[in-house]
C-alpha cells in the first residue's frame, strides 16, 4: 500500500520505520542524548531535526546547533542530524515520517507538549507524536538551565555531552560582547 504526501507516493513501511526527534537542540543536554538513544533503539532510522526559527534568537547558531549534536552521537549508526525551517509536519512527509518522538521529563511539560502534538496532529492528521519518559536523573535538566548556570560560572560538564561542554565558553562570549 502506499500512501499521499507532499513528496508524492511513498510505501507504506517507511512511515513505520523513520522518526523524527525535533528540538530547538540550543544546546543538546544528557536529557537529550538519553531520547535519543531510546528512540534509536525503537525506530530503523531517527531523524535529529534542528528547528531553525528565526524568531528565537538562540546561544549556538544552527550549524554549530547541528554539528554539536552529530559530535555527540557518534557511534549511533541510524541518526541522521539535519535542521529544518517551517513546518515540522511538511518537513516529517517530506522525509517520508510519521512519527514524531518528544522527550517528557515532568508533568509541567505535558501542556506545551500536548498542545503541539494536537496542533501537529490537526495540520497532517496521519502525523502522530511518541513520548518517551526521560531517565529520573536528567529531569531537572533543560537547555535554557545549562545556560544560565554556564554564564554564571557553574560546571555543567555532567549534564551536557562533552563537545557541548567545550564549546559553551567561546558561545557564552560570543553573546556578551554582542
Ligand atoms: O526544543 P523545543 O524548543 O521545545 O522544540 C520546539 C519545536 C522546535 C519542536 C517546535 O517549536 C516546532 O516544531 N517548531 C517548528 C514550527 C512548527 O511546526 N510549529 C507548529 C507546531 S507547534
């Protein structure tokens, strides 16, 4: 059987077989790293989607965003990191997905997330969202925190992968002489 996309006609296996994990990845966390891993585990191929959105003005630009990822990944074969712009949901049929997989770490991020898989699922109805629950010890863990603790001098070295810990200095200077 096959089915319509944007793209045109693929079969109907690929759908089963490709996830795509989107984030806005700025920087990528241990949280993060850990979705993967269980997503790689689920699914033949996972698409690492770097949302590259324009009305965000985030720490690492998109590249650095997605290079960082692919640094931190090495040794997962069936992860592809790219970035995207526009609608996940063109992007997903685009690349043949209808799996959408989402990190929950705790039940405050259940609305935000509720609300996008709804409104995902409302744009392509044949697009459906997988949670995966974060392992206890990254809960606390988010993008905007690292930063924040980075800037002020913290060590985050246990909660980012190693490329992240090391590129974060330069960043951070980066945005306080812009
Ligand atoms: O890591 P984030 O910032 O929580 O990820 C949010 C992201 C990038 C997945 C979401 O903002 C997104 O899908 N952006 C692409 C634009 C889009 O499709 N918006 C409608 C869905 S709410």
């Amino acid at each position: 059987m096959t089915l319509p996309t944007a793209a045109g006609l693929l079969p109907d296996d690929i759908f089963m077989k490709t996830a795509i994990y989107p984030g806005s990845f700025d920087p990528i966390t241990n949280g993060h790293l850990d979705v993967i891993e269980r997503a790689a585990k689920l699914f033949d191929h996972l698409i690492i989607a770097v949302a590259n959105n324009s009305e965000k003005r985030p720490l690492f630009p998109t590249e650095e965003r997605v290079r960082l990822i692919e640094e931190s990944v090495v040794g997962l074969a069936s992860v592809e990191v790219t970035s995207f712009r526009g609608l996940l949901v063109n992007f997903a049929s685009e690349r043949g997905a209808l799996v959408v997989v989402r990190g929950l770490r705790a039940v405050t991020d259940f609305e935000y997330e509720f609300q996008m898989a709804l409104m995902n699922r409302t744009l392509r109805d044949e697009v459906e969202t997988v949670f995966l629950a974060a392992r206890e010890e990254y809960t606390y863990l988010s993008s905007r925190i690292i930063k924040e603790v980075a800037r002020l001098g913290g060590d985050v070295s246990g909660m980012v992968p190693p490329p992240v810990a090391l590129a974060l200095p330069a960043a951070l200077g980066r945005a306080s002489a812009s």
